[in-house]
C-alpha cells in the first residue's frame, strides 16, 4: 500500500507543471510585421499583409492634413542601426508597425478580414474561441512618438462577429500615454488582453477569434509603435486535474494487479 500512495502523490505532484506546459501558442499571421519590406530610400511602408485597416471616417480630410491619406496613417517600419540613438533595443525581427493617434485608425485581423492584397478573405487567421479555454494577447507597445499628448489611448481587444456581422469585443485593454508608462521610444513594454476561461454560455463561444488594435482617443500629434503580437490559449486547470486523477487511478489499478 504505501508503494502504491508514493505512486498516486508522484502523478498528482506532476500536475502544475503538466498544466503550465499545456498553454498552447496560437500563430498570428505577421505578428511581428517583417513581410512587406520597408525599402530605402522610403522610412515606411503602408502595405501590411495579414492585417485589415480601418475604412477611412467620414470626418476626415486630406486636405486638412497636409495631404496626408488615411493610409498613410498606419503601416510598417524598420529599425535603425544598433548604433543609433533611436535604435529599439528589443524589437522582434527588423520591422514593427506605426499607427498615428488619430481615432478610428486601426489594425484588426479575423477569419474574414482582408488585406491590402487580398480584396476576398484568405481565412489565414482561424482559431476559435474554445470552451473550456482561456486567452491572453499580448501586445508590445511604446507610446509617445513625436508630440504624442498625455492621456492619448490606444486599445487592445479581442473580439468576435455577431450575426449581423458587427465587431463585438470580448475583452479590451485601454492603453493610456503617459510618460512614466512609457519612459523611453527604444523599448517595448507588453501589454495584456486577458479572456476568461470561455463557457458554452458564452455568445463568443465556439466563434472565431478576432484581433483589434485600435487609436481609441488622441490628437494626431503623435503616433504608436507596435510589434509582436502573440495569442496563447489555455485550458481550463479542472480538466488537468481530472486527467491527474485518471491516471492516479490507473495507477493504483496497477499496483493493486500487481500487489494483491
């Protein structure tokens, strides 16, 4: 008997880290923004593959902009040399996104969303939200490129589609500038979107997981700087302890054949 108890406690004992081994990485397509070079002699490039922008709002005027589009607003660009002084010390791959804080300026990306490339969706992106699973987005941010105001936000959501088709979101992280948030423009700080483990109740439930990234409020005096963006799925911990449990009893089955 007792060989049998140290048995049972050694399956049980292996539980949290069977637990934290089992989160489960979700690829988002260009998460990291590296496709759609950026070419010198051009700083930018606001062709950005995988990602949606938001359809320009009717109150905004090129024409009071400079002759700025609403295109031009968001896009992709390359780090500087290690040697530079605006170098971003961790950014992954060589590119990251822009996005000016103006409202309504956007990146979203769902199982129907398109590109500038691809006018019908390519269904790249399709993970549900699955019961019984929990998420997290995270988000690296840095805030307060150029003049960018004290209080401009920036949202982070997860969402899901409606039947009449509407953007619903499911959790959201509002982002606020200041500057003891964002202390320097050459570092990202990663920001979380956390969804609760999802029910069969849930509206979202068995629906497909959309990303948004959204300039919620600013002036347009500055702009965003966005990179590596993950989403992880983890089950719910009743479901490991219920497998914890089958094989300690497994176990003791298996001593008690073996140990009559």
């Amino acid at each position: 008997m007792r060989s049998t108890s140290i048995c049972v406690l050694s399956v049980v004992s292996i539980l949290p880290f069977g637990f934290q081994a089992r989160a489960q990485s979700i690829s988002v397509p260009n998460g990291s923004f590296e496709t759609q070079p950026v070419v010198p002699p051009f700083p930018v490039n606001n062709q950005v593959d995988g990602w949606q922008k938001s359809a320009q709002p009717a109150w905004f005027d090129p024409s009071q902009t400079g002759g700025v589009t609403w295109d031009q607003l968001s896009g992709v660009f390359a780090n500087t040399a290690p040697t530079s002084s605006d170098h971003i010390d961790n950014m992954a791959g060589s590119q990251a996104a822009y996005m000016f804080s103006l409202p309504q300026v956007a990146f979203f990306q769902d199982f129907n969303s398109t590109d500038w490339n691809h006018s019908t969706p390519t269904h790249a992106f399709n993970p549900v939200f699955e019961i019984g699973k929990s998420y997290e987005l995270t988000v690296g941010l840095i805030g307060g490129g150029g003049t960018m105001s004290v209080g401009t936000i920036l949202e982070l959501g997860l969402y899901y589609r409606d039947g009449a088709n509407n953007m619903v979101n499911v959790a959201a992280n509002d982002v606020t500038f200041t500057p003891s948030l964002f202390p320097t423009t050459t570092h990202f700080i990663d920001f979380q979107v956390n969804v609760p483990t999802v029910q069969a109740t849930d509206p979202w439930a068995g629906k497909n997981i959309g990303i948004d990234l959204l300039s919620l409020y600013g002036q347009g005096d500055g702009y965003w700087d966005l990179d590596n963006v993950r989403l992880t799925a983890v089950p719910e911990p009743t479901s490991f302890a219920l497998v914890g449990f089958g094989l300690a009893g497994l176990a003791l089955a298996s001593r008690g054949r073996k140990n009559p």
